[in-house]
C-alpha cells in the first residue's frame, strides 16, 4: 500500500511540474507577442489535405531500389561472392623457384675448406584452400540483407499508417 502511494505522490509531483512548465511557456509565448501575460494562448486548427500514399507495395519496391543502407549490403553481398570465386580459383598453392647457395666447413680442424651447394629450389606458397563450411559468410550476408530488408518494411508499414489522415 505504501508503495502505491508514494507512486501516487510521485505521479502527482511530476503532474504538477509539467503544469508549472506549461505555464511558464505560456507567460513567455504572450510576452514575446505583446500581450498580457495571463492570457490564454489559443492554436488554430488548420485542416491540411495530404496527398493520399501509393499502395504499400509500390513503396516497399521504391525503398528496395533506392534506400542506401540495402544497396551497402547488397555490395557487401556481391563482394563476398567475388571473393568466394577469387578463392575457388586460387586454390592452387603458388610455386616460388630461385637459386640459393649454402655452405658447410668440412674438413681438418686447421683446413678451412667450404663445400658449396647451389641448387634452385620449389617453394610452395599456399593458397587460399576453401572448404565446405567457407560460404558461412556468404550465408551470413544473405540473411544480414534478409533483415535489413524485413526491418526496412516494418518502418515503410509504421510511417505509412501514422500517415494515413484516418488514423
């Protein structure tokens, strides 16, 4: 119960200093007119005629094409499948050929004799190697887009209904 009625006094304060607020704003709106200060300020309604939407499906198909957050990600999209391929191309390791000498001392403790060895050796660099489960990301790219599109339909269906002159 005391609960309750400490929210009450609470609700009540804040009631109260949204009044005082309100006429305050009042007091100062009649002074910048010229006009006695406790006068009531009164706004006229003005009727606007708004144009009527097109349907909700032009809208979505508009916002499709043209809202940059999507086309963001459908580059995204369009550049994970460009590197998707890149690797599936490259899965070859690279071959690196190119002369090396090395040298080793043999012999007694008073020779210095050096035996040389030149050679061209193979190395392998390897590559990019993909794998089944590589094209996580490209999943993960198509469902990012999936929700982007589905959030940026929930928006077009919210403000088209607080648009709506019946509503």
């Amino acid at each position: 119960m005391r609960i309750l009625e400490g929210n009450a006094a609470t609700f009540n304060h804040r009631a109260t200093q949204a009044l005082i607020e309100l006429q305050s704003a009042q007091f100062e709106l009649n002074l910048l007119r010229g006009v006695a200060v406790n006068l009531p300020v009164e706004v006229a309604r003005q009727s606007v005629n708004l144009p009527t939407l097109p349907d909700s499906d032009r809208l979505i198909a508009s916002a499709y094409e043209q809202n940059f957050d999507l086309q963001t990600r459908r580059a995204e999209l369009e550049q994970q499948g460009f590197r998707m391929r890149l690797a599936r191309n490259e899965h070859w390791p690279s071959v690196k050929m190119g002369p090396y000498t090395a040298g080793e001392p043999c012999g007694r403790q008073r020779t210095r004799a050096w035996t040389q060895l030149v050679g061209v050796p193979a190395i392998l660099e390897p590559g990019p190697r993909i794998r089944r489960g590589r094209e996580g990301p490209l999943n993960q790219a198509d469902v990012s887009l999936a929700a982007a599109m589905r959030d940026l339909e929930r928006q077009i269906m919210t403000a088209a209904h607080s648009y709506d002159p019946g509503t």
